[in-house]
C-alpha cells in the first residue's frame, strides 16, 4: 500500500441484521502501524454479543463478531472456548478452524505459532512468500499471507481472540536476547525482535497500550470472565533465561536445577501471583505456550527431559506450583501448546511422587497443522505412558481443544483432524476429559 494514512470507519451493532446501531466512530490507519487499528470501546454492555465492520472509502469489510466479558462480579453460568496453536502455512490446511465456527464458542485461545518464520521450501501444499524473515516488511508480509487462509479468516470472524505468542513469530526457540545460533549478534538480534514485536502487535486483536517499545513488548495481562474464571495469558519466551544443557531433550544437568533459571522472568512471575490473588475465580487458568508436566521421554532407567519447556527449568517450576497449592488457588489449570501432540496431564509439585495428589491438570493442544498429517498413535506412546503415570493421554493428530466451564466441572474435548494435507475438512471428537470443581486430576469420559 502506499505509505499515507487513510481514514477508517468503524461501526458496531448489537443485532446481527446490523440494523441497532450502538457505537460508529472513525480511525486513521497509519503506515506505521501497517494500516492496522485496534478500537478499544468503553461503555457496551457486559456479557453479550455484538457485530461489527469496517469501511475504507468505498470498500467495506465482512462483518465480525465479538462479545463483551461478563461483569467483575457476576458468575457466568458457563464459559466455552476453544484453544489452539502451531499453524505452519506450508504444511497443512487449516481444517480445525472450519470446525470451529461451527461450535457455539465465547473466545478462541491462540497459544503461539501463529506464524512460522522459516523460508519458503518448493513441493510443499502451500509456500510460504520470500526468504527467511529479518526485516519488519518481512514480518508484515507472512503475517498478511497467513491471513490470507479463508478458515482462518472466518476463525477470527466467529469470535473474539485472547493470543499470546511462542517462537515462531520470531525466531526457533529463542531464549530472552538469546539466539539458538551461537554466533548471532546480540544487538542485530534484538533489531529483528522489535521488528517481529512490531508485526505481531499489529496483526493482532491487542490493545493499544501493549504497542512494543522497540523489541519489548508487555504481553501477559490477565482477562477476568466475572468470577467463573480468570485467564492470566502469560510470555514464556521474551524474559527467560537460556535453555540449559544445550538445550534439546536429554538427562538434566546441574543447570536444569539452578534457581536464577526462569521462564517467566523475576517481573512476570511476581506480576501472576498478585494477579491471581487480585482476580479471585473458582477457575485460574494459565494460558501459556511450553509443557509444565516434567515428562521423561527416555524408556528405561536413563532419564530424558525437554530442556526448551518447564521440565528445563525444574526449581522455578516448583516453585510456582507450590505457591499454587500454598496460596490455595482454586483449580488451576494450565493450557499448553507448542509441541503438536496432544496430552492431559496431572501436575505435581514433585513428580517423583506421582502417588501424590495433583494440585492441578494441564491440557495440550496439538498442531493445527505443523507437522502434516499426524497419527492417532505416536510411536512412543506406550514407553510415554509407562514412564510417566500422571499422563492421562497422549495422541500424535492435528486439531484443537475444545473446552466448557462450569461452576461444578472443567469438561475438554479432544477434536482431531485425520488429514490436513487433503483439502476436504474432516474433525472428529478424539477423547473428552472431566475435572470436577475442587478435586484436581482429570478422568476420561468413556
């Protein structure tokens, strides 16, 4: 586009006949926000749906639809959502998204992946545009190609979005200013960072007030949903320390039980455990990117931890789970994404003592689509589920994870796509799981 500010107009309705006009207003969409806008609204009406567009000179976009959060203290009757991550462009169709708009759902939780940064590799389903991304204009321009997906377009359409980000929308398993590549420039690093940053603030529903600051960006906030429940969406990748062990899955090393090794930082840790007691919900719900549940992926007396998740970080992992179990934080829950399989975990403080129990249940969504096709049965499943007992499940499919709050139980359905490589949509509910309300530990419902 031509690098001007154009004037957008902005209009919300409470009907979807579009014919009860509450709020109309006009933005200027600026080239240095990549004509993007982001309307924050005071004043609607707590708890209910509303519909929107968009108009540029004589161009008017589809019609969305969003719903405001319920009132600080009210208790929602229940809350349903879907939550996802991993949608590499190249590697499959976005099946999962064309599932679920067909779900009556209240938000859609994006865990990161939402972009892959990688170059375009030939013979692939679809390719990605350009080389492997460094500047903003490459950011802006994968972010734009990605939204080009008309099922994802239609995902964001359906609902309103809470995201947060993992690698991908910057660079492969990035660690603070750290590179993976060893002979990366520490301050041409943080140039690409604050362009990534720049274009993923951009590209997504945030408010204004989380604009970057060259390559820092405040992204973990916590959203209430009255008193049912509490999103506290956190940032595992802008504020940790090195991987450690050189990163990989592997034994631990001394590293691996540091105390100054931390995923969330000294500020955001600090930042959720406030917020956690400031938002007081019968549901606490960590929406975060990398597994907490310390699984041992060796078969045998060796023992093999993924130093890239919580399991690499074992002292700030207890930590944080004591203090749940400590401050009696009632039921959280934690929603995982990054490793395109799915799982349903019982976490411990100590998982050498699984007999223990659980102060919590964490719940992995699978891939939309990084990784092409997957299988019902990963080929490491049954040493999976000897090795570690608080594994509930473990399936090797693409999908999402489809999910309904109430004040007595936390229900999840496991809805699988067979093929993302075939362009005909096809999802199926896998497995569900219950958590009762006061009684952590998941129980599959047959």
């Amino acid at each position: 586009m031509d690098p001007i500010p154009l004037e957008v107009r902005y209009e919300v309705f409470a009907d979807e006949s579009l014919k009860d006009l509450v709020r109309q207003g006009t933005a200027i969409a600026s080239p240095e926000l990549a004509h993007s806008v982001h309307i924050e609204l005071e004043g609607l009406s707590p708890d209910r749906w509303y519909w929107y567009r968009f108009h540029v000179a004589d161009a008017t976009s589809p019609v969305g639809r969003t719903r405001t959060t319920p009132a600080k203290e009210s208790t929602p009757e229940s809350l349903r959502f879907a939550f996802a991550s991993c949608q590499h462009f190249e590697t499959g169709y976005y099946h999962a998204y064309h599932d679920m708009v067909q779900q009556p759902l209240d938000a859609i939780v994006h865990l990161g992946d939402y972009i892959y940064e990688g170059a375009g590799v030939s013979g692939r389903l679809r390719q990605h545009q350009g080389s492997e991304l460094k500047s903003l204009m490459d950011y802006r321009n994968r972010h734009a190609q990605y939204k080009t997906d008309g099922n994802l377009q239609a995902a964001h359409a359906h609902c309103p979005w809470l995201v947060t980000w993992d690698d991908h929308e910057f660079d492969n398993n990035y660690a603070g200013n750290i590179s993976e590549e060893s002979s990366v420039d520490v301050e041409q690093f943080l140039k690409r960072r604050a362009a990534a940053y720049q274009a993923y603030y951009e590209h997504m529903p945030l408010r204004r007030r989380m604009i970057p600051r060259g390559p820092d960006m405040d992204l973990y906030r916590a959203i209430p949903i009255g008193r049912l429940a509490c999103f506290q969406v956190l940032d595992t990748r802008q504020y940790r320390t090195d991987q450690p062990c050189g990163d990989g899955s592997k034994p631990p090393c001394p590293e691996t039980f540091s105390p100054d090794a931390t995923l969330l930082g000294d500020r955001q840790e600090q930042w959720l455990l406030q917020s956690l007691q400031d938002h007081p919900a019968q549901w606490n719900i960590l929406a975060q990117q990398v597994m907490m549940a310390r699984v041992d992926r060796i078969p045998g007396e060796k023992t093999g931890w993924s130093m890239d998740q919580w399991g690499g970080y074992d002292t700030a992992r207890k930590r944080l789970l004591q203090q749940l179990k400590d401050r009696q934080i009632a039921n959280p829950t934690v929603l995982t994404g990054d490793i395109h399989n799915n799982w349903v975990n019982d976490l411990h403080v100590d998982f050498d003592r699984p007999e223990a129990l659980p102060i919590a249940t964490e719940w992995v969504g699978t891939s939309i689509s990084s990784g092409g096709d997957g299988k019902e049965a990963a080929k490491d499943r049954e040493s999976v589920m000897a090795e570690n007992s608080f594994v509930k499940f473990y399936n090797a499919e693409r999908g999402y994870v489809l999910c309904e709050v109430t004040s007595k139980q936390w229900r999840s359905d496991y809805r699988v796509v067979p093929k993302v490589t075939t362009p005909e949509p096809e999802c199926l509910s896998r497995a569900q799981f219950v958590v009762a309300s006061g009684r952590p530990g998941a129980q599959r419902i047959e």
